[in-house]
C-alpha cells in the first residue's frame, strides 16, 4: 500500500475522517470527521486564529452567511469565468477536467493545444475527444418558494433565473462585502486585516487525492488592507510570517515546502504578484496554499456593482484611498494532510525485532489528547481507583485526556501511538506504594518515572 492509502486507511480505522455519506456507499469529493478528526481539525484552525487574528493587533475576525447576494460572484466575476476545462469522451461518455490529463496544460488549454497530445481516455482507452467546454464550479441553488413545475412555463423562469443563488466559492467575498462595514463601524488603521474561517464548496469535475480536492471544504483566508505604496514589503512580511506559522507552528517540514512564484501569464491578470506554496504530499507536490497581491480589484468591483464608495480616509493624513489587497488563502483539509503526512511514521518497535509501529508524531498543540490514563490492569481495583484519581485531575487540568483501559499495556501503547497522544501514562502497584507514575513518550518510547504531583 501507499503511504497515502496508509493514511486514509489509518484516518477511517481511527475515526479520524471517513467518506461521506459512507452507510449510502459515499458521495464523491465529500468527507466526514468523526471524533478524533474534529478535535485535529479544530485545534489546527483554533492554532491558525491564535496566530493570525488573537496574537496580533490589527486582524480581526469576520464570519459571514454562506448564502449571498448573487451579485457577489457577478462583482467578482466567479459567474463569468470561475470555470475548468471540461472535455467528454465520445466514446464512453466520461467527463474529465482537460488541464489534468496530461502534464503541463494550464486551465485555459485550447481544443487544439489538447487534441494535438493524443491523449486516450483514462476510462475506455480510446480517443477521440470533443470540445472542451468551460464548465462553471459554483453550485447554485433556489432561494425562496420556486417549483420543479416553474421551469416548464415561460413566466416562471424568469422567477427562477431571479432566485438563482450560489454555495460560495471562496470565503475571500464574504470578507470583502464586509470591508465597508468594519471601516465604518471599527475604524482600524491601515494596514489591517479581515480573517474567516469557513466553508465553501467547489464542484470539482474529478475530486481526488483523498481530502486534497474536495466539492465541499474549508477555508481559511485573510485580506490584508495595505496602502498601494507599500504592497511589496507587506507581501514579504506575510510570506514570511505564513512560513513560519507553517514550520514552527503546525510543525511541516521546510524542506518539504518550497514557494513558487507564479509567472506572469499563469497569474489572475489583476495580480502583480502571487507565491504558491508547494508542498511535497505522498502523492507528489501539490499547492499547499497561495498568496496574491489583489490590488484593490475586489472593492473597485464591488464599489461598481454596488454603486458605493470603497474608498478610506487616513485618520493622520486625511488622504484618501481604495486599500490594495494581499491575501493569504489555505484549505483547512489541504493543511491537515499536510499535517498528517508529516505525522504519520512507521518505525521498528525497539526490542522486538521485526515488528513495526504506527505512529502519528503531531505536534502536541494539534494532538487530539494530550495525555492517556490507564491503570496496568484493569482487573486489580485499587489501581483502578487510583487511575481515575489521577485521571480526573489531570482531565480538569488539560481538557484533553483519555482513558484507555482495553487489552495489554502494548496494544494500548500502539493505538495512542496510531492516534498522536503525546504522553501515556501508566499507574501500577509503585504508584500505591510511592505516588509515582510511568510516563511513556509518543515519539521515543522512552519511560520515565514521574511523581503525581508534577504532572
Ligand atoms: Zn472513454
């Protein structure tokens, strides 16, 4: 098996992440948290917020409706051209995205450009293509009281196109519509920031790659509002800041990320400058996350679609001016693969010569438990007692501890190793005698003897 199927097979045998609608036999590019995969999850955005938004002064939190007025993504232009390359195959009838079928096609690959590598089809085998067709990845939906009958009479389409409604793309729109209501009502000074943590869905033509690319995810995305004078040192900062809330904090590898600065012709034409971060994931390198300089292309185009003023006066200079935008975006699943496959490890169990282990070497801040109680046997009930003495206090102390008191101390070891639990330990008939207690360490599996009192 690969290591990526290593870690999906672990994430569903853990209760980590299963498929979507798993009991109904899944629903392609849709995945669903369980236990353990809630709390990994929740620490890494609670680490990014604490980073981003409760560390500093100057980025603030915003959380807008996933539903939005239409003309959002009219403004922002996701209407016209939030499209990939679609192309069928006349044979068989599958639909694949075109840019993905060969190496080196960027998004906007021509028929022609297409046609001309004599690709077959990963399904039939065959080839003979049609045309590519744009195909548009908003999901839309009715808002409001419109039949399935509605689309059968002439007057009612009408009431149908007006009800049109999007799932949003991106959590960016819902950050920039809200731009005027925190200058207004906040009045932060420039440079300031707007962060959101949400979802947001994207109908992928092949999700694939396990939670890489999914129709439905998470993201979480900043605008940073600088003055047009001073975007390129901005950029710097928070392209540095991103590698070291990456490495120090969520603990990836520096060696595993490299930036790479998107070329001209491959860059939104608004953008002067935008960094992708790769990162080397079991299945080969992949965007991790990206960085654009946006100019202040988004709040002209809402001030234009909206007919109201974007614009911001300098409480010192009295100058006034539209912000320009550099934006730092992540997909909370892409990081978390990161995560996990610069966690996951199998090495040799020392002493026991052809045995492995399992083990999810996260950093403490993101493991789902802290630490695991567990009596030596769970048949003697004075260790038992004891155990849950000091399980309670430490649970009142950290929040984040389990308890495990099922089969041999080794099984037990192995399944906290499988899900990331730092610190095990373990009360035996010593810590009756001493109140002392075995603490084994996740990574090295080295016991130490510890008192209760200094845990
Ligand atoms: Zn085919």
């Amino acid at each position: 098996m690969s290591k990526m199927d290593n870690l999906v097979s672990l994430c569903k045998r853990r209760g980590f992440i299963f498929p979507g609608s798993d009991v109904y036999g899944g629903f392609a590019g849709t995945w669903d948290f369980g236990p353990l995969g809630v709390m990994l999850k929740k620490n890494l955005t609670d680490l990014w917020w604490n980073f981003w938004v409760e560390k500093r002064d100057n980025i603030f939190g915003v959380d807008a409706a996933i539903l939005m007025n239409p003309r959002t993504w009219v403004a922002s232009g996701h209407v016209d051209t939030f499209a990939d390359p679609l192309v069928e195959c006349k044979e068989c009838h599958g639909r694949f995205r075109a840019d993905k079928l060969a190496d080196g096609l960027s998004e906007s690959v021509s028929t022609d450009e297409f046609l001309a590598l004599h690709v077959k089809c990963p399904t039939c085998g065959k080839e003979n293509w049609g045309e590519i067709r744009k195909f548009n990845m908003m999901f839309s939906t009715h808002v409001g009281a419109v039949l399935p009958d509605d689309l059968s009479d002439e007057s009612s389409k009408a009431l149908v196109k007006k009800s049109t409604a999007y799932l949003r793309p991106e959590t960016a729109q819902g950050i920039f519509t809200n731009y005027k209501n925190v200058v207004d009502t906040f009045y932060p000074d420039l440079p300031f920031g707007l962060a959101q943590v949400g979802k947001a869905f994207r109908n992928e033509i092949s999700p694939r790659d396990f939670i890489l690319r999914d129709r439905e995810c998470s993201q979480m995305e900043i605008e940073y509002f600088v003055h047009p004078k001073t975007w390129e040192t901005e950029f710097e900062t928070l392209l540095k800041e991103t590698h070291t809330f990456l490495t120090e904090k969520v603990g990836l590898k520096a060696t595993d990320l490299r930036d790479e600065e998107v070329a001209k012709e491959d860059r939104a034409h608004y953008s002067d400058r935008t960094v992708d971060i790769m990162f080397n994931y079991p299945n080969g390198e992949e965007e991790l996350m990206g960085i654009a300089y946006r100019t202040d292309f988004d709040l002209q185009n809402i001030s234009r679609e909206s007919g109201k003023s974007m614009e911001y006066r300098d409480k010192t200079t009295n100058e006034v001016l539209t912000p320009h935008v550099i934006e730092p975006s992540v997909g909370v699943e892409r990081l978390l693969l990161a995560v996990l496959a610069t966690a996951y490890a199998e090495e040799p169990v020392e002493g026991k010569p052809g045995e492995t282990r399992t083990v999810l070497k996260l950093p403490e801040a993101l493991a789902p438990y802290k630490f695991c109680v567990s009596p030596l046997l769970k048949n003697k009930p004075d260790l038992v007692k004891k155990a849950q003495e000091v399980y309670v206090k430490l649970k009142e102390k950290y929040t984040f501890v389990t308890w495990d008191d099922s089969g041999n101390i080794g099984k037990r070891y192995r399944k906290q190793d499988e899900i990331g639990t730092p610190k095990c330990i373990v009360i035996d008939f010593d810590t009756l005698e001493d109140n002392t207690v075995t603490v084994r360490d996740r990574d090295t599996a080295s016991q130490v003897r510890v008192k209760i009192s200094e845990l």
